[in-house]
C-alpha cells in the first residue's frame, strides 16, 4: 500500500514530494478506501480537504494517521458517528523541548511518575491531543494548541485503556470533556476520539 499508485487527481497533490510523504499518502489512501469498503462505500477519489485532512464521501467519517512505517484508517457511518480522531506515534517520538511545548505542567508533572518512560507518557499525551484536535476540527473549524486542552489517563500502568481530555481554551469548545482510548503496541502510541454528537450544539447524527 505504501508504493502502489492512487488516481491520477489524488497523485497530482504528491507533486514534488519527498518519497516518504509519497508513500504515507499512498498508504493512508488505501488503508481509508479498505475501511469505506467495509462500510459499503466505494469513492472514486479522497482528495484533501481544506485545512488539512481528507474529504471524506458523503456518507462517512474518517481519520487517517502514519508513523513511520505504520498507516492506518478508522472509518464510520456519518448516520451513527459525528467524528473521528485517530492518531499514531512512534513510542518516544515527545522527548525533552518538546514535551514541554506539548504538555502543560500538570501533564509534565505526571510524565515523570515512574514506572513508565517519561518519553512514552509525554507521547501519548501528545498523540491524544492529535486524536481530539482530528476528531473537532472538520466538525467546528475551531484551531487548537496543546496548551488549550489537558489529557488524564486513569491508569498507573499503560498499556491500553481509557484518556480523558478537558478543552480549556476559550470559545465555543471551552469545558468540553471528552473520552478517548489508547494502546500501545510494541513500536507506537495508537490513540482515537469517537464523537457521538455536535460537540457544540449537541446533535445526534441522523440515525
């Protein structure tokens, strides 16, 4: 999947790109054409979306994320889902400077806890807020950074469970709690947000 070609109106936007951008983009597009088949959806194109992402058919919901040389896709009915996040990291991709831009102080705070790696800790923070910021954006168009949102795991040790992040920026997404899950593998952080509802109106996708 990393090397076989896409439609000719989704390679035009590869145009230039360095071989591993090409093969993330390849992948990720047949990894999220392998989910829609699933749910019964067969596009002829994902193209991207403004701002970022892909533009998914009418119909479906998705999220695509690489690292490394993992890809995957998570797809659903738009009829029973809202919104996806799904984000992957390598195990200790957040390490010194950057974990101190991505995690607030509460969250450094609990990094350094033993008896997991700070580096895997600080990474699975990061990757939660991808999976969040995945999740929201395409539903409210709201940008947020790292320091607007603050992520709790109830877990001492990690392996796969529950996350909760609490959006603190102010706007129309300030005191939204939501609910996410994470794993890890041997090589990566898989983390994912599934939204049920508007987060901001709190309507339910037709069903």
């Amino acid at each position: 999947m990393w090397e076989q070609p896409l439609p000719a109106a989704e390679e035009q936007h590869l145009a230039g790109a360095v071989p591993r951008r090409i093969g993330e983009f390849r992948a990720g597009r047949h990894s999220a054409r392998a989910g829609l088949a699933r749910i019964g959806l067969r596009p002829e194109l994902l193209l991207p979306a403004p701002g970022g992402g892909v533009r998914w058919p009418a119909g479906a919901v998705g999220s695509i994320s690489h690292s490394g040389r993992y890809c995957a896709a998570a797809v659903a009915p738009a009829a029973l889902v809202a919104g996806i996040g799904f984000d992957a990291a390598q195990r200790t991709t957040v390490t010194g400077v950057m974990a101190r831009a991505v995690c607030r102080p509460e969250e450094l705070d609990w990094c350094e806890r033993d008896p997991y790696p700070a580096e895997e800790r600080a990474t699975l923070v990061f990757s939660a807020k991808e999976a969040l910021y995945k999740a929201l954006h395409p539903l409210t168009g709201v940008p947020l950074g790292f320091q607007d949102v603050t992520v709790t795991v109830p877990a001492a040790r990690l392996t796969s469970g529950r996350f909760f992040a609490l959006v603190l920026a102010p706007g129309p997404l300030n005191g939204l709690r939501v609910r996410g899950r994470y794993a890890f593998t041997a090589t990566e952080v898989l983390t994912s947000v599934v939204l049920t509802h508007h987060p901001t109106t709190g309507k339910e996708p037709t069903r």
